[in-house]
C-alpha cells in the first residue's frame, strides 16, 4: 500500500476459488490507475491452496484467513473493519474489473455527496449483458422469482423487479444493485452500518441496499463502469446448500421487512413448491430419465425440505 489516504479498499471474499481470485486480484492491480488502492481476501476456510498463493503472490494483500465459512456477510464485515479506504469496493472473486472503472465508480462517488452506493454494469464472460439493477421485492415477486414458477409469471411482475423498463446503458438510481460489485461511501456505511449476518449468504445486499436508502443514501447503477461477473462459482460446490440459503434468506428478508405472518406464508410456499419438484423429479427417476441428474436432484430437495427454510430467519 502506498504513501498518504487510502482512496479504495476493494474487499473480496473467497472460498475454494483460487484461480478466479488470483485473475480478479491482477484487475485490480492493472485497472486502479492513479488510485491508492488497499486490497483486503477475507478467506472462509477454503481448502484449496488460496491462502498459500495469496501470501506467496500477493504479499501487499491483507490477508485474513478464517478457520471455518463465516458466511458471505460476515467476512465482508472483517474486511470493511480493517479497510481503510475512504471508500469500500466489495468484490466477488469471480470477477474481472475492466479498463478505468475503479477510477470512474470513486469519481462518481467524489462528484455526487448524497450517494451511499455506487455499481458498475456487470457483463457474462461474453460479454453480455448480466442483469444487475433491481427494486426492492414485492410478495408477487417472491412467489415466482427463482422459483419453478418463475416462467409462469404474470406479465411486468418481474419486468418491474428486473427494471426492464429501463435501458441497461444509462446511470439511473435504483432500488438495490446484484452484490457483485457494490462500491459504498466510507461514511454511509460507519452510519447505516455493516452487513446484516443474519444472512449466510444472499439477499444480504438486498438488505443493505434498503438501509442505505432508508437513511437517506442514493443507490445508483453507473454503466460507464464495468465488470465482469463469471459467476456462482463457489456457490455451484454445494448445490443444495445453496437452495437452502438462497430461499431462506428470502424468508428472513420478508420477515424483516413484511413482519412474521407474510414471512410464514413465504416459508410453508416454498416448502410446498419444493416438495412438488421432489416429486416430480422422483417420477422422473422412476421412468429413468436421466436418472443421475434426477438422484442429484432428489437429494437437493429433500435436503430444503429437512431444513424447514428456518436457518437465520429468527436472528432479527
């Protein structure tokens, strides 16, 4: 780390995805310009060698290394508690910052004293387009929203949570921005406060996002700035972990924001929802339709069902 105010600390936290942290960890370094720039890996017990080639190659990283998976919000805590930057980049490690973006996200934040979060656009591996803008859910759209009647939805209801109605290619305020890569201002977080570890992981940007708005901060999507978002790369390890907290962290959000009857009416339909994919899937496997990919599956569901989508939704 350089001389004099830190302008960036870019917090990334990682688990088992060493050569997608290393790449990331080398676009920061080439795209941050004339930027002071700290870079804090808050590794959740990866098992892989991430830690080792993080000492060995980065030496100017601060390293944290848990001993046990944290969870994605409270490793982001440990980061932003040592970060020093006067503004906080939160990074997946699964991306690619491109050109002068880092510069471009800080001067928006310099220029516009009332914006508490700033996010690039964020583009596939091929250069697509990868839907990043929201407004904040209603009950409709956690019905359908990843869920195995999200094809079935009625019209506009996630046209407007995906803010179809608005072109992709112009800055525009908005609800909350996909937790890829959420750069926020130093002093809007010390006042909304950091991330809610409630959630393991998912929805906790969601959450953070509201607060910010609902203390006043502005929420902008800036387009100009890109990055590149290969995505669920961790998260696609452990598949059926990854239902339970996605879909719990739905629940534990309603609760929060729509209270306790609205929250259970949540939690008994994806319960249901799950248990009729479950059975579908084993009508499949009884046919013998593929029936690696049906057991796999079978598994995944069932293991939802077991969890009751309860993990964190009493921790308010």
């Amino acid at each position: 780390m350089g001389e004099g105010m830190v302008d960036l600390s870019v917090v990334v936290v990682s688990w088992n995805v060493s050569e997608l942290l290393q790449q990331c960890i080398e676009s920061i370094r080439r795209t941050q310009g004339a930027l002071n720039v700290e870079v804090i890996v808050v590794d959740n017990a990866s098992t892989d060698d991430t830690v080792a080639t993080v000492r060995e190659r980065f030496p100017d990283v601060c390293l944290i290394a848990n001993e046990e998976n944290r969870g994605f919000p409270a490793a982001n805590n440990q980061g932003i508690a040592v970060a020093e930057g006067r503004h906080v980049f939160l990074l997946n490690p699964d991306t690619k910052v491109l050109d002068d973006s880092l510069e471009r996200l800080v001067d928006y934040l310099d220029q516009h004293q009332r914006v508490g979060i700033v996010g690039p656009q964020l583009l596939t591996g091929k250069g697509e387009v990868q839907s990043s803008r929201r407004r904040f859910p209603t009950l409709a759209t956690a019905i359908f929203e990843s869920t195995w009647l999200q094809s079935m939805a009625p019209e506009g209801v996630l046209d407007h949570y995906y803010v179809r109605d608005r072109p992709g290619d112009e800055v525009q305020e908005v609800d909350w921005l996909y937790g890829a890569a959420l750069m926020a201002r130093r002093e809007a977080v010390d006042e909304v406060g950091p991330l809610d570890e409630g959630f393991f992981m998912y929805s906790e940007e969601l959450d953070w996002c509201r607060r910010f708005v609902e203390a006043g901060w502005r929420v902008v999507y800036l387009p100009e700035a890109q990055v590149v978002h290969y995505g669920g790369k961790s998260s696609d390890q452990v598949v059926a972990a990854r239902h339970i907290h996605f879909q719990t962290s739905k629940v534990r959000y309603f609760r929060k924001y729509h209270g306790a009857f609205v929250s259970e009416l949540l939690r008994v339909y994806l319960l249901l929802s799950y248990a009729w994919q479950w059975l579908l899937e084993g009508a499949k496997w009884l046919l013998g339709h593929k029936r690696s990919l049906r057991k796999e599956r079978l598994a995944a569901y069932a293991a939802v069902l077991r969890s009751g989508l309860r993990g964190g939704s009493d921790r308010l």
